[in-house]
C-alpha cells in the first residue's frame, strides 16, 4: 500500500480528476496549500510598497492505493498536470504501514478499496 502526495496547480485539478476518474481512482483528499519551489514567487508593488510574493497557491492531493494502482496512478496525475512549465508540481510516493477503515474495522488492502 501506498499514499501518493502530489502538489499540483489550481487551474490543473479537474484535468487530474478526470484523468483520475478514467483510470477507475476515485478516492481522494484535496487540500488547498501554499508553497513555493524552484519557481521562487514574484514581486509585487501594493500601495506603492514592493511586496516579495514566495509563497504560491497550490492543490495537495493524498491517494492511498494498493500496489497494483501506483503506476497507473501517477501516470494520471502527470497526464492531468504537467504543462512543461516550472511549477508543475511534485509527487511523493510513500508506504503505507496500515490502513483501517472505521465503518468496517477492515485493514490493509480490502480498507483502502
């Protein structure tokens, strides 16, 4: 088992989802963040004061999937995101000790679905 962390654009996430929703992975957490990476921020004058923007709008998305689903996955998420611009994102890819689903009590793989 794997959570599969991703940092993408704003604008990207329904391109994600779709690619996403083809590939039959429709479970998700989505969460607004702010970052900044190689791409570094801007400058921008407010009221006549020069302000260093650094930190930048991002989507985080966590995906928790069996091993068979990794690649496929991935794959996705890259289809839905990239644009070839600094920016694009990142994704992390980290093992998953356990799983419980709380309805159920189920563990492992059959919790993750």
């Amino acid at each position: 088992m794997k959570l599969i962390i991703a940092y993408i654009q704003p604008e990207k996430l329904n391109d994600v989802k779709q690619e996403l929703f083809k590939n039959e992975i429709k479970k998700m957490s989505v969460t607004n963040s702010l970052g900044c990476g190689q791409q570094g921020g801007f400058h921008e004058t407010y009221r006549g004061v020069d302000i260093e923007v650094n930190l930048l709008q991002k989507i985080r998305l966590e995906i928790a999937v069996n091993n068979d689903f990794v690649d496929q996955t991935v794959k996705a998420i890259i289809k839905g995101a990239k644009s070839g611009n600094i920016g694009d994102g990142k994704i992390f890819i980290v093992s998953l000790d356990n799983c419980i689903r709380i309805r159920t009590e189920e563990e492992g793989e059959e919790a993750i679905g």
